[in-house]
C-alpha cells in the first residue's frame, strides 16, 4: 500500500507526486486519461506539421516556479518556449490588441490600437519591475505571504 495517492495526473498532481517521491514516500498515481498532463497536453491531431494545444496552454508562472525549478526538469529535457506573441483580444470591428514579446513591441501595438495604451502599458511594465521578486515570492510561500507582503 502507498504513502499517499495522488489523483490526477496533470501539473500539480505530478508535481505533489515528486516531491513526496523525493522525500522518501512511495506514491501511486491516478489519471483517468490515458495520457498524464491534465490540461496541459497537445497533439498533432488536427495536421501532422502542427502541433496543437488541446486545452490550456499559457502558464508563465509555472516557469518562475520556485518548486518546479527544483524538480531539475531541464536535465529530463524540459525547454522553456515563449510565444512572440502570447495573448490577443480580437474585437468585433477587426481590430486587435495583441500582447507581444517585448514591452516596446506591446506598446507601439497598443498606440496603433488606441494613442496612449503604449505609454500606459510601459508604466505598467515599470512597475512589474519594482514588484515582480516580492509578487512571485507572495504567490510561491506558505499564506499568509508575510514578509512578501510587507516587502509590497
């Protein structure tokens, strides 16, 4: 009999599974669907050249994952890969406000889309930068995120 069960075998599920692997306990796993990956899985069922993702795709925290860093997934081949453009909201006269790579690039893009946006988004982008360490370590430790907090 395990330690524990996980059930599901999607991030968290794999994740929580390692780390209980890793220190020392026995873990049986449970997924449903013949595949693991939850809702982070893709295919080249729609055309062999192309790869498509089937449900959710975009997790940029996973990648600033403190725990996931310390899985050492790079030496099992994970790759990190950014889209150039990650997010776009299609409006219905055509027009399209798209998220782009770079800051400079989101905001000439915005100022196309409505004169001000780019200058608004780079002081968006400004403040991100001040606050970016004290969010993620607010969001990657035990709540209440205390000293993150106070950091803020």
């Amino acid at each position: 009999m395990p330690d524990a069960v996980v059930i599901g075998a999607g991030p968290n599920g794999l994740v929580a599974a390692n780390l209980l692997a890793a220190a020392g306990w026995s873990v049986e796993v449970l997924e449903a669907q013949p595949e693991p990956g939850g809702a982070v899985r893709s295919d080249r069922g729609v055309h062999p050249d192309y790869v498509s993702d089937l449900f959710s795709a975009f997790y940029p925290l996973a990648a600033a994952s403190p725990v996931i860093d310390g899985l050492d997934l790079h030496e099992e081949g994970l790759r990190w890969s950014r889209a150039p453009r990650p997010l776009a909201h299609p409006l219905p006269d055509g027009r399209c406000a798209v998220l782009e790579d770079g800051a400079r690039d989101t905001a000439a893009g915005l100022d196309a889309f409505a004169e001000g946006d780019g200058a608004a988004w780079l002081e968006l982008c400004a403040t991100w930068d001040r606050v970016h360490r004290e969010v993620l370590g607010a969001l990657f430790t035990p709540f209440p995120p205390v000293r993150a907090g106070v950091r803020l």
